[in-house]
C-alpha cells in the first residue's frame, strides 16, 4: 500500500505540473484530469470512497465542459504539447522546485510515513464519509441552503454575462 | 511534514505559480484555478479522514459547489471575453487594457 500511495502522490505532482507549465489547454485540461483521477486514488487509499466517488464525477463532468470550450474558443493552428522548448523548460523548473523541496523535507520522512491510516476503527454499517456527508441535511442544513442560493445566485450572474452582444468583460 | 501534506502543498503552490507566470489563454489560467481548488478539496477530504472526524466530511462537498459557481463565473467570462475581443488570449487584453 505504501509504493501504491507513493506512486499516486508523485503522480498528483507531476500533473499539476502538466498543467502549470503553460500547454495549450487540451493538454492542460488532459493533465487535470489525470490529477483528478490520481486524487481519487489518494482519496480511496484513505478510505473516502463517496468523496472519491463525487470527485470523479463532478470533475469529470467539468472536465467535459472545458474540452468543448477548447474546441469551440480557445483552439490553435498548431497546440503545444510538453516536447516544445517553452513548456518544457518551465516542466524542468517547476520540477527542479518540487526536488528542492523533497530534499528539504526528506530528513523527517520515514518508511511508515507512506501508509495511509484506515477507516474507522469500530465495526460501522456506513463508511465515514458517506455518514459525514448525510449530516450536511440534519444539522448543515443552513449551509446547505446557502450553497444551493449560491448555485442559483451563479446561475444569474452566467445568464447576465452572456446575454448580449457586447456585454459583460 | 508528511510526504502527503507535501504532496498537496506542493500541488497548491505550482497551480498558484502556474496561474501568476506566463499564461497565454484565459483558458489555462482558468485551468490553474481549478487544480488549486482540487489540491483544497483533497487537503480537506484528507484532513476529515485522516482525523477521522465524520461530521467535518461535509466540508470538501460544499467547497466543491463553490467551486463550481467559480468555475461556471469563469467560463462566462471566458464566453464574455471571446464575444467581445473576438479571442482568449491574454496578452490581447493586456493590449486592450481591459
């Protein structure tokens, strides 16, 4: 369990890195969802399933949404992977930064450092997260009405910026 | 510090970077906002598991609604912008001065 979260975590850092490093935003959008999908993994090997669970879905879904937007606005002539010279420049700087502080901080790491710790202890018919988020309609149910008039507050504002030629930005 | 707690630093802090350098496309910054918000969002789901405090596992899933109101803000921008100025690209609307 331990190599498997290693290589999930290197795996969640390369991917950021794919996407700060300036690509052309398929390929950004590519890294992101390669982030997404080892922070599943990460997440599982913590024993969040339902938080796993909702993570892939709302990013796959977003993840969607941002190809069609790089298809239809944001498309190039010629899209810039990692292998050109200006990506791969920041790729290396940004990796020479994560290998800085790797070596900073690789005095007080220690072989059970990687094992992630289990679920809960006691025998429990529902795992923790999914009884965690269920509190959000008992007792968050204030926040969960604050966030469903942030979603429709959300919906006004898109409606308002994209009603009209020459509006908005 | 905990290679996760480094991990997930680390992610946060090269999307803070990725979004203040060079940036070509609107897109991409908007891109760099959304591998933030995902390293929050993992830091968060992490803390309440790790921790084993249930009720906070709450949390995370309100901070992914936010953080899709952002994300849909950002895109009608995005749409505002290339309607508007015709492209995406960042350095025409520093050109603009808008």
């Amino acid at each position: 369990m331990a190599y498997i979260m290693l290589t999930l975590l290197i795996g969640m850092v390369l991917g950021v890195i794919s996407v700060a490093s300036n690509p052309s935003p398929y390929f950004a959008a590519l890294g992101l969802v390669l982030v997404a999908g080892v922070g599943c993994g990460v997440l599982m090997g913590h024993g969040g399933s339902f938080l796993s669970l909702v993570l892939f879905l709302i990013y796959l879904g977003g993840m969607l949404v941002v190809f069609a937007y790089c298809a239809a606005l944001a498309a190039e002539p010629y899209p810039e992977a990692w292998g050109e010279w200006s990506v791969l420049g920041s790729v290396l700087g940004y990796l020479l930064l994560v290998f800085g502080g790797v070596s900073w901080f690789w005095g007080g790491w220690y072989e059970g450092a990687w094992v992630p710790v289990d679920e809960l202890i006691e025998f429990s018919v529902v795992a923790a997260d999914s009884g965690g988020v269920a509190l959000m309609y008992s007792l968050g149910g204030g926040l969960l009405v604050v966030s469903a008039w942030v979603l429709l507050l959300t919906l006004l504002v898109v409606l308002e910026l994209t009603r009209g030629l020459a509006r908005g930005a | 510090m905990t290679p996760t707690h480094f991990t997930i630093s680390s992610a946060f802090l090269l999307g803070l970077m990725g979004l203040a350098f060079h940036r070509t496309h609107l897109l991409s910054a908007l891109l760099c906002l959304e591998a933030m918000m995902l390293a929050l969002f993992i830091a968060l789901s992490l803390w309440s598991l790790q921790l084993d405090a249930t009720g906070y596992s709450t949390a995370p899933m309100l901070m992914l609604a936010f953080s899709a109101c952002e994300a849909s803000a950002g895109l009608a921008l995005l749409v505002a912008t290339a309607r508007t100025h015709g492209t995406d690209h960042l350095q025409n609307l520093n050109l603009l001065q808008c």
